[in-house]
C-alpha cells in the first residue's frame, strides 16, 4: 500500500515482527515459565519420597536380618538383602539403644547427611539441585523415622548415582510433557486471542490505512461490530471520529472552493458595482421626491455591498479584525435592515419592528447589519418556501425586537415560519451545515455566529416548530477601564 508520500507500507508486517508472532511467543514463554514453577517443588518431592521408599526397603531389610535364627546371615545373604533395598548401611535406634542392623562389606565414607524429619521446601529443592548437578559418586546418609516404627529413628546409607540417575528420568519426562502441555495450551490461547484481539486489531490497521488514502471517501469508514468490550468501543470511536473528520474536510473543501470562486468574481463584480454607484450618485442630484426618498438609501446599500466583497475572503482567516464599536440606536438600524428587506419581500410577509426608539447597543454598526439582514432573510425564505409549497398557508409575519437587562442587550428575530429540521439543529452555526433551500451554501448563520462571538454575545436558536422559529441574539457592553482615584494627601487643620 502506498501512502500520501509515496512511500510503501504494509499493513501485515509477518509472523515474526506481527503481534500474532508476539502473542505466540509470549504465551509459549509464559506457559513454560509455569512449567519451571510447578518442576522445581516436584523435583524436590521426587528425591524425598524416593529417599523415603529406600529408607522403608531398608527397615524390611533390616526386620527380616532380625528374624533369621540367632540374628546371623550369611555373606551372600546380607549382599542380596542390601542389594534388594539398594542401601550400604542400615542401623536402628530404640530408645537409647542404637543398633547396626546391616553393613556392606568394604568401607564407605559418607559425604553428605540428609534428615527428612525436618526441612524447608526451600532447602529440599536446593539439594535436589545438588544432587542433579553433582559430577562426582557420593554415599549420602540418611535419617528418618521408621514408617513401620520398628524403631525411634533409622538410618542409611547409600550411592548417589542411582537418586541422581532416577531424577534426571524424571526431568526428562516432566520437559517433554511440558513442551507437550506447552505446545497445546500456547496453541488454543494463540488462536483464542488471535480471533478476539488479533484479528479486530488487523481490521483497525487495515481500515485506518485505507482511510488514510482517501479520508473524504465515506465508503472507508469502519463499519462497527456489535461488540461491546474495549475492541467494540474502539471501533465506535473510531468510526465516529473518521465521520467528523470526513465531515470536515469536504467542508474545508467546499470553503476552499469558495474562496477560490469568490476571488474570481471579486473584482469584476467590485467593478460593476462601482459602476452603480456612480450612477447611483448622479441619480441622487435629481430633484424627483421619490428618487430623493431611495437614492440615499440605494448609495448605502452599494457601499455596504462593495465593502463586504472586500472582506468576503476574511471568513477563511484564523483570526477576523476586532469590530469597531460605538453606541447605536438599534431602532434605526432595525428599519435600514427591513426596508432594505421588504424590496425583495413577498406581499404575504409582513416585517415588524419592536424595537424601543430608546434603547441603545454598543455594537458595530455594520457588523450589526449584516448580523440582521441574515437573519430576515431566512425567515422570510422559510415562510415563502411554506407559501409556495401550501398555497392556502398563513400570512407571513417577521418581528425584530429587543430589550436591555443591566450591560446586555438581547435582540429576538422571530417569525411563524414552518421551523427548522431536526436533522440541521445540532450543526446549525457551522458553516454549510444549514443551507435548507435549493441554491443555498449555509453561511449565513456561521457569519452571524462569528461576528456576533467578535461582540463577547452569543446567537443561539431560542426556539423552533410547526408555529415559528426564534433567534436570539446578547450582545453585552464594552467594558469601560475605571482609573483608580488618588486621595489627597494635604492633612486637615483639627485646630480650626
């Protein structure tokens, strides 16, 4: 697979480097480990309970040596009954009395002492060690109780070489069943884990790399299992995550498309709408009473025009200029804003302004403007859309008004249109998230969010249903710095 730079990346790097490899090796040196843990007091176990079957051979030996008439065994005899009990030396003690009950012939040395009586699991296994590792024959002594309690303690002697003989058998046999048991157990925890982590996890690789190709293509967002453990939520979060990514960049798209048109049109519309002005300029010398009434406010509305193309690749920008605020009669700018609307307006839309003469905003006036202008125009969209669609509808009503509490003033723009969806809500304020009409690109209620946020005030959708929508807009006062006084520092004349 190849990536964004050109480079080749794989979305399965093999066995060995793979995370299936990792688990297998793992789970085998695991299963091993435990292995170790359970061999080492086995291995311990094995030498004592076989020092324990020779020291109960040994007492046999040495109660049958007893029973012989007069107590007297032939050479032959007490080499076989030995021999049989695979032991050099056997002594019984009684009480105080210690007894040597048979001996091999030829003398023997002990080298090491061991008494099974007493003893630590630690201890055990650190001579079943030693007696494993030893290089050299030993005869070990050896101390117990009688299991037949033919006396108080008995003791033995014998070779190492076949203790050490036996437990090497005995390790052999617990490696290869380890190994087995190892090769079984790593084998169904391998496939276990590979189906509930390995897998999902290759899918979440594989899909995250697909993604990364193309992440406007919504056909390469996951497709979540049901699960619901870490593997499920991870899935999920990543499906919503590649949604709103996706979501973004074709509205970073569309915007950048936007951007591109917009600087197109810019100067050749900039230059026809110079042209008007000019027109508009000379129209205003006439001494007609009506075209003095409407040239004014025709040479504003180019101005504003004009200016806002100047400034229609701001939107664009991480950071929009501070607005230039001052006390407005909102009033007034309410009326420019409706006369301005009621030109395009149907003759079933009636736009009333209930704003108080006295009330004052500390806004800037043209981003007030643009902020209401918006704002009627959806409204009066909506309800004609509506009157369109259902001739017998409702007669349109469209109301501006406002009113201040302490430092904020809070504009309502309300209507009884038909509402917006419930699918736009939630993304009402992003851009070209809210175009609802055929032709519309969804920019206006983002503008209006912008600048209104520029205020320090907040826009937000009041409410919306089958009666009407209302929007409200706060916009607080500037803060004013207060200089702190200084007292005078002339002490006053008590004695006057």
């Amino acid at each position: 697979m190849t990536d964004g730079d050109g480079k080749t990346r794989s979305f399965d790097p093999g066995l060995l480097r793979g995370l299936s490899g990792k688990v297998l090796a793992l789970t085998i040196i695991f299963v091993m480990l435990g292995e170790v843990l359970i061999f080492l007091p086995s291995i311990a176990n094995f030498r004592i309970q076989w020092l324990k079957g020779r020291v109960a051979q040994a007492e046999i030996a040495a109660l049958a040596a007893e029973a012989a008439p007069d107590r007297i065994l032939s050479s032959d005899l007490r080499t076989e009954i030995l021999k049989g009990a695979g032991v050099l030396v056997v002594s019984l003690t009684r009480g105080d009395k210690r007894q040597l009950i048979l001996r091999s012939e030829g003398d023997h040395m002990i080298d090491a002492s061991y008494d099974l009586r007493s003893g630590t699991w630690l201890s055990a296994i650190v001579d079943a060690f030693t007696t494993m590792l030893a290089t050299e024959p030993r005869v070990l002594g050896i101390i117990d109780v009688p299991p037949n309690m033919s006396g108080d303690i008995i003791e033995i002697a014998l070779f190492e070489e076949p203790l050490r003989k036996a437990m090497l058998g005995y390790g052999i046999n617990i490696l290869i069943l380890s190994i087995i048991l190892s090769i079984i157990v790593a084998g169904l925890v391998f496939t276990a884990l590979n189906v509930t982590l390995v897998r999902p996890m290759k899918r979440l690789t594989r899909n995250m790399l697909a993604f990364r190709q193309n992440p406007e293509d919504h056909s390469r967002i996951i497709v979540p299992s049901e699960r619901s453990d870490e593997i499920g939520l991870a899935e999920r979060e990543l499906h919503d995550m590649q949604s709103e990514l996706a979501s973004m960049l074709q509205q970073k798209s569309r915007l950048a498309a936007l951007g591109l048109a917009a600087s197109k049109v810019n100067h050749d519309l900039r230059n026809m709408l110079s042209s008007a002005h000019l027109i508009s300029d000379r129209l205003a010398m006439v001494e007609d009473p009506t075209v003095k009434r409407f040239a004014p406010k025709l040479i504003g509305s180019l101005d504003r025009a004009i200016d806002f193309l100047s400034q229609t690749l701001k939107f664009g920008r991480a950071q929009e200029a501070p607005p230039l605020r001052e006390r407005l009669t909102l009033r007034a700018i309410a009326d420019d804003v409706i006369e301005g609307a009621v030109v395009q307006a149907s003759s079933r839309v009636v736009l009333f302004n209930q704003v108080p003469a006295e009330l004052l905003i500390d806004a800037d006036r043209e981003h007030l403007n643009r902020v209401l202008t918006n704002l009627l125009r959806n409204s009066i969209q909506a309800i004609e859309t509506l009157q369109n669609d259902t001739p017998d509808a409702r007669e349109g009503h469209v109301t501006v008004k406002s009113w201040r509490e302490g430092s904020v003033v809070t504009i309502e723009v309300r209507d009884n249109g038909p509402g917006i969806p419930e699918r736009v809500r939630p993304k009402l304020f992003e851009a070209f998230q809210s175009a609802q009409r055929s032709g519309g690109v969804g920019l206006g209620l983002a503008i209006c969010s912008e600048l209104i946020r520029a205020h320090g005030g907040e826009i937000r959708l009041f409410s919306t249903g089958s009666d009407g929508t209302v929007f409200r807009i706060a916009v607080p006062d500037t803060v004013a710095e207060l200089k702190a006084g200084r007292r005078g520092e002339r002490q006053r004349n008590l004695a006057r």
